[in-house]
C-alpha cells in the first residue's frame, strides 16, 4: 500500500511539483530597544509623543523623563509598559501597567512627575520664561539602554521680551514676532507678588503681545497687598497707546487669584477692555494679605488714595480649630465664614456689571484655598441679572484646587500640601490645565481676533 503523505510532507511535495519553495519563515526583528522622542525642542503647552520601539513583542520596559532643577528640587516620573505585537510602546495610545499614572495620555510623564527622592535637593535655578530642560530615559531589564534630552520651551521662536519701568507701571512685555500691531493681554499674577512670567511667555508663543504687569512685591513698589492703587491696571493701558506694535483697541486683561480680583475691579472702571479671563476669582473685594498668607483688616486695593470696600474676615471656631494640628490648613473656611454676612458681602462686591467686554471665569471645584467656583458662579449670576451684552463664562473643573496652570506642568507638588491646602488631585490638575488653557485660547481668539 503507497504511504499517505500528510501535513507538511504533502505542502513540500505540492511545492515541488509546482517548482515552488516553501515561503520563508519571517526573520525575528532585532532587539535593539531604543527611544522614539519625535524632536528635542517643544513649546511647553504642546504634546510630546514619548515611546519606544526594537523591542520583543510583550517585553517589559520603563520610560522616565527628569527635570533635575525643578523648583525645590528634582522631579522624575515614570511609567511600565509592555511592548505591542510590533515590538514598540507609544504612551499616547497605550495605558501603562504601573507607573506615575494610570490611564493612556501622551503628556502622562509630564504632568505626573513627584519629587524624586533619589535625587540630591537641587538648587533649584529653574524659573518662567527658562526652558524645562527634561531627561528620557528607556529601561529594559533594570538598565538605562538610551537616555535622550528634551527641552521644553515657554517662549516660542522669535518671541522678545522687554523690561518697562516707569513711575506708574512696572511690566515686563513679551512680544510675537511679526511687526503687528497684536493684540494685547495684560498679565496680573497672584499672591506671590511680582510677574506672572508663565502665563505671560505662553501667551506671547500663541500670537498675543503679553504685559506682565507687578503691583507689589519688588523694589519700588508696596512690599504686601494692602492698598495697592488700582491705577497701576489703567497706566498699563495708557502706556500700551503708545507702544509701537500693539493694538490698544484690542486690550484683555487676564488675572489669577488675587490678580483676578484686580482683573475683574480693574475691568469695571476700563470700558476699552474687550475681555477678562479670571483664574480662581472672586466676587468681592477681599482683606490684603502678605505673602506668608497672614492678613490684617485693611483693603487689598485702593483708588484715589482711597482704600476700596472690603469683605471684612470673621474667623470661625472651625477655622481656629484647625490650628490645633500640625499643617496643612485650609485657608478656604475663612472666607467661607465671611462670606455668610450677606449684608457685608453685597458691600464689598465687585461691581461687575460695569465691565463692558466678555468674561471668562475659570475655577477649581476643589479649591481648598478660597470658594473660587462660587465666587465665579455670583459674578455670572450678577451679569445675567444686569442683562450683561458679551459673553459670560465659568468653567469649573472637578479634581483641581486652587493652582491651575498652563497645560503639561508637573501636578503632584501641587496637592502636596505646604502650610495652605490648595486641594485638587494630580489627575483632576491636569486635565484643568489641558481643557483651561484650550478655553482661554479659544475665548481670546474670538475676542481679540
């Protein structure tokens, strides 16, 4: 009887007859792990697609990014993956198996970077407009097999800065390239005295002439925030009709905590503002503040000489209470308590009705610092009730405190916790920064454009 030929005898057989060869087996790919970072250089609100590739199908790897002079010391982040069937890893696709975060996110190791406790404590020279000078790094097996830098940059190319002085304004002007005339945003930080460089750079590498405008906090101007004249925001203003290259019909002003309070109360008395975005604002007039977060009973602002009606503080036992433990506290159950005298609320309200241009309000649902996202859902009520022509926004973020800032900065030193609770979570943090700042760009856009 003649064999029977089956299986791969009988596909050979078939091949010769045919005068075929059998297909080749594929050969493996080679393992030679390796970073995939499409450039070196990004603008600092941009996505950045971080991964790797070489790898074998299903091998586990690590990728790290470090920013060794992080303010107060070095940060790192990090992420485990497994390579896909084609041997690589893309963060923005792939959730990681462990690491700094937990769901797919291109920007997920930038904005989950922690103090690494590895590092020794840096002197920490980094601050805004200087660019985030960040390491890659990919693991395979417990080693680094590539390390590459990435820098992040707030001032995009051909953006200039200049220094402005004068008796009435002390600014700092970022300007886009081209000769304009652009756009202006007047730029008014918070608490932290001086300027608001962050927002001001990124501002400036999206299109816009940015004036970061110091009301207190450096030579020459009050050393705390008692009385600081309310004027400083109009000579800005002043200063910019004859500034070459800017467009004084074309005026915002963007404030964030304190800063919003000036923002909003400034905006009342300036008709010529087309538009104001708030970062945790409020809808009063509130007690001045030293930068240690200590207050007395006089008025963060005046006008005239004079000092601005204010929401006089009334502490709570809940809030001496909590002094009783060790830090951090929550500053927000002050204003909370004043805030029930509804009488002395509506004094020392904002009067917001008179601003003429649109309103963007944008808060933390967490704000552990002060009632930002009611504050901002009075002043919306308050132009509703006055029939307010121009738009009027807020947009609370659930999962963020107090500090809200441009997208893809690093959010757990965040909700650390100092001597003040800020609230807010890293997630909740990020996902405010990304959705915030894509509203901020969309209603300027609109209004200034």
């Amino acid at each position: 009887m003649p064999p029977v030929w089956t299986g791969p005898r009988l596909l050979l057989i078939g091949a010769a007859l045919c005068g075929c060869a059998p297909p080749p087996r594929p050969a493996p790919a080679a393992h030679a792990p390796r970073l995939v970072v499409p450039a070196d250089t990004a603008l600092v609100d941009a996505r950045v697609r971080v991964g790797a590739e070489g790898l074998r199908p299903g091998e586990a790897a690590a990728l790290v990014v470090r920013w060794p002079d992080a303010p107060g010391g070095a940060l790192r982040s990090i992420a485990w993956f497994r390579a896909d069937v084609h041997g690589r890893i893309d963060a923005s696709v792939q959730a990681p198996d462990s690491g700094s975060y937990a769901e797919s996110d291109a920007m997920g190791l930038f904005w989950s970077m922690e103090r690494d406790s590895g590092a020794a404590r840096s002197p920490s020279p980094w601050a805004p407009p200087a660019p985030l000078a960040h390491d890659v790094e990919l693991r395979v097996d417990g080693r680094v097999v590539e390390r590459r830098p990435l820098v992040r940059a707030l001032l995009a190319p051909g953006v200039r800065r200049e220094e402005v002085r004068s008796d009435a304004l002390t600014g700092r002007l970022y300007l886009p390239p081209g000769r304009g005339p652009h756009p202006l945003v007047v730029v008014l930080g918070g608490s932290e005295g001086g300027f608001d460089d962050l927002r001001a750079s990124a501002l400036a590498s999206r299109g816009y002439a940015a004036l970061a405008v110091a009301y207190f906090g450096l030579p020459g101007l009050p050393g705390e925030l008692f009385a600081v004249p309310v004027e400083r925001v109009e000579a800005a203003l002043e200063w910019a009709r004859t500034r070459p290259g800017l467009d004084a019909g074309r005026v915002a002003l963007l404030g964030t905590s304190k800063g919003a309070e000036l923002a909003l109360l400034a905006a009342t008395r300036l008709p010529r503002v087309r538009a104001v975005v708030a970062y945790a604002p409020t809808d009063a007039v509130q007690q001045g503040v030293t930068r240690e977060g200590r207050s007395r009973p006089e008025s963060s602002w005046s006008l005239g000489g004079e000092p601005v009606p204010f929401l006089l503080q009334r502490p709570s036992a809940e809030w001496e209470a909590q002094f009783r433990r060790a830090p951090p506290y929550t500053l927000r159950t002050l204003y909370e308590a004043s805030r029930a005298d509804t009488a002395a609320l509506a004094g020392a309200a904002i009067p917001v009705e008179r601003i003429r241009g649109a309103v963007l309000l944008l808060s933390g649902a967490d704000d552990q610092m002060i009632p930002a996202a009611e504050g901002a859902e009075s002043v919306v009520r308050r132009l509703r009730a006055h029939r307010h022509p121009r738009r009027a926004e807020h947009h609370s973020f659930p999962g963020a405190g107090h500090s809200i800032l441009v997208p893809y900065l690093p959010t757990p030193p965040r909700t650390a916790g100092g001597f003040w609770r800020a609230g807010g979570t890293p997630a909740g943090y990020a996902r405010a920064d990304r959705e915030s700042w894509a509203a901020v760009l969309a209603f300027l856009g609109r209004e200034l454009r």
